[in-house]
C-alpha cells in the first residue's frame, strides 16, 4: 500500500464510526489518505479526527466558506487510485444509481477516473429492499465494486444482513484492488535522470539552469505506484522521495550523471531521461576561488557528452527510451528531430510559452510525439497527473 492514494467517502450512518480504524490501518501500511464527508456524515463521525488521523483537509461542502476556497471534485477524481465509500448508505446509494449530485462526495463519484468500492450499511429491512437490490445491481453494471455486508446485530436492535464489512474486511479489499490495479510495471527496470547539473566554474561558481527536478520525481513516484523498481539518477534538487523499491543516486555535473546511467542502462527496461543536462561546462575548472581582478571574465567552454544520445545508441531492440524537450519555438519540429537523432521511443515535449509549464512550477502542459507518427496533446495538469499520462501512454505504446 506504501505511496497508494486512497480517497474515502463517508456518508451518514451509524457504522461511520468505525472508519476512524480503517484510515488508521490504511496510513499504518503506507497509504496517503484524504476524506470527503456527506454533511449528515458530521453527526456520527467529527471531521477532525478524521482530519487528524488522515493526515489531510477533509472536504465537505463544495467551497470554503470563511475564505471562499473551492474543493474541486475534479482533482480529487484525478488524485485517487481507488475511491471507497464506506458506510454507503440508502441514500448516497439511490442518488449514485440515479445520477444525483447534490454534494462534493457524489460529484467527485461522477467524476472519478479510477476504480470505486462501496461498503454498504443499512438496516435489515432497507438492505432487503428490491430498489436496494436494482441499485446495488446498477453500480456494479457501472464499474463499481461491492463489499457484502456482515450479518449481525444491527443499530435498530434488529439482526440480520447489513452491518457494514468490518474495517480489516474492506482494508483488505482495498489492498487486493489496488495491487492488481498498479502493478502493471510489476519487476521492470527503470531508470529515469531528473533535475538540473551543475558544471563547476571555481569550488564556489557553477554554470547550471531552473529544473527543480519535480517532473522526473513525479515520474519516479508513479512507477513505483505501480510495481516497478526504480533508479533514480538526480542532479541537485529539494525534492525528498523514499521507497524500498528505490535507488537514489545524487550527483552534479553532466559527466557524473553519464557515468551513473552507463552502469545501469544495459540492464534496464525502460529509460525516462527527464534531467534538465547543461550542453557546455567549463573547459578548465580552477582549483581556487575566481577573483574579480577585472570588469570581464571570459570562460571558455566545451560540450557536454550527450547522456541521452549514447543511451539511444545502445538502446536494445525490447529496450525503451523517453526523452525531454523543453523548447521556445518550433516545438514540434525541433522534437521530431531530437526523436530521431537520438533513436527514442518517445519524446514527451513542452513550451516555455505555455503558462503554468516549464521550470518551478507544480503543473505542466505537454505533448507526446512516438517514433510511430503519433501525437497526442494534454492540458495543463499537475506534474502528478502529467506522470499517469506519460506512464498510460507508454504502457499503451508497449502493449
């Protein structure tokens, strides 16, 4: 479960109560957890612990209002690999069926790109109601998934089917759907370079540029979501990741980065090369502090090796290699001719003129153009989601 993205969906029932232990469990073996809360859901369970043992804000109205923030069901759609609802209820479950929408939880159902479960509770009678069984019935023909209800000792005094599944019961539902929902790239070998290079000047100067490295951590991170074993070759950055299926490894200039993937490429599945390489370093590197002795300084400088290049021209026939480029003008064309130079597979492309792209930023606009003559464009999305796009259609492009 490590790294999986959990959404949880309570609606009013008594049985919420118990989901306090089910965020416990899945936090416990790694998960990261948000909530959304139907309004009549606050009655049985506070939003603060919720709130305090996912970890996360707890969305409950559309919008915030002491300061007018939106809860946009969108990107909770986009987050989650699995959202499970859990107590789902009569109503939730009627409006679910019958393409309702009157709150966050239900808009962000309609609006989900994974997998849904439901855990229903309800009492007895209301359980083995025939519009209970058509609705139940319609959310499975929908692509849901049902966790049976426990038969026991109801709110009502009543016993009989309808007890919510017991919190371990739907946990290890969850585990089971999401492991064979992401372990598509289950053993491959990755090796994705991320991050900026810095070619020293002096021991305190270095020619380097913006890449913060958060699209090639991105890109890692979502492997790993999904099965694969990771080496992770970064230049410097702040960005923090950890997984036992993980290797990080950290150096500086162009010529460390080469050395780094000429040790691992050859046994390797799948190459992402996303690390901003600077194209020249200084061709004498001082030994001492530069001082200003005078108005100019010229630096003379040489060509970096081509870490990219190389690794096409070793590419293996069952090997896959992605490539970056991040351009100004003539996006397309210029990318066309990086693909073919460097024998990729796929060139995943953006522009430096597309707002919220680029260098610093959480989001990116791309586009992915293969060696097969196809194009696909994306919009603006968080680095996050831009790494299940380029993981999705590199999966499709594999086969």
């Amino acid at each position: 479960m490590r790294g999986k993205r959990i959404l949880l969906g309570i609606t009013g029932g008594i049985a919420a109560y118990k989901i306090a232990f089910l965020i416990r469990l899945l936090k416990k073996n790694g998960a990261d957890v948000k909530c959304i809360l139907t309004p009549a859901s606050v009655d049985f369970i506070s939003p603060l612990v919720v709130s305090t043992l996912s970890g996360n804000p707890v969305g409950i109205e559309f919008w915030n209002k002491k300061d007018g923030s939106w809860n946009n069901h969108v990107e909770y759609g986009l987050w989650a690999d699995l959202f499970i609802i859990a107590p789902l209820t009569t109503n939730t479950l009627s409006k679910m069926a019958n393409g309702a929408c009157d709150n966050l939880l239900l808009a962000t159902y309609f609006s989900m790109k994974s997998k849904t479960i439901v855990a229903p509770a309800m009492d007895l009678d209301m359980y083995a109601h025939p519009a209970t069984k058509r609705n139940l019935e319609i959310i499975e023909k929908d692509g849901g998934e049902i966790i049976p209800v426990e038969s026991g000792e109801l709110a009502s005094g009543l016993e009989g089917e309808g007890r919510m599944a017991e919190p371990e019961t739907i946990f290890d539902t969850i585990e089971k759907i999401v492991g064979k929902a992401n372990n598509e790239y289950l053993n491959k070998k990755i090796v994705i370079t991320a991050g900026p290079t810095y070619e020293a000047i002096d021991p305190v100067r270095f020619i380097g540029n913006h890449s913060t490295g958060k699209m090639g951590f991105q890109i890692a991170e979502e492997f790993l979501r999904r099965g694969a074993n990771v080496t992770l070759i970064t230049g410097p950055t702040n960005v923090e990741l950890e997984h036992e299926n993980l290797k990080l490894i950290n150096i500086k200039s162009a010529e460390d980065m080469l050395n780094e993937v000429q040790s691992v490429w050859k046994t390797s599945d799948i190459g992402v090369f996303a690390a901003a390489v600077a194209d020249y370093r200084p061709k004498n590197q001082a030994k001492e502090k530069i001082k200003k002795n005078s108005e100019d300084m010229t630096i003379e400088l040489v060509r970096n090796p081509d870490i990219l290049k190389w690794a096409g021209s070793q590419k293996r026939e069952n090997q896959f290699l992605v490539g970056f480029a991040l351009e100004t003008q003539d996006l397309r064309s210029n990318a066309t001719k990086k693909l073919d130079a460097k024998n990729l597979n796929m060139i995943v492309m953006n522009s430096l003129r597309d707002k919220g792209a680029g260098f610093g930023v959480d989001t990116n606009k791309i586009s992915i153009l293969d060696n097969r003559n196809n194009f696909v464009d994306f919009e603006l999305k968080s680095k996050a989601d831009v790494a299940k796009d380029i993981l999705n259609y590199l999966k499709t492009y594999i086969g």
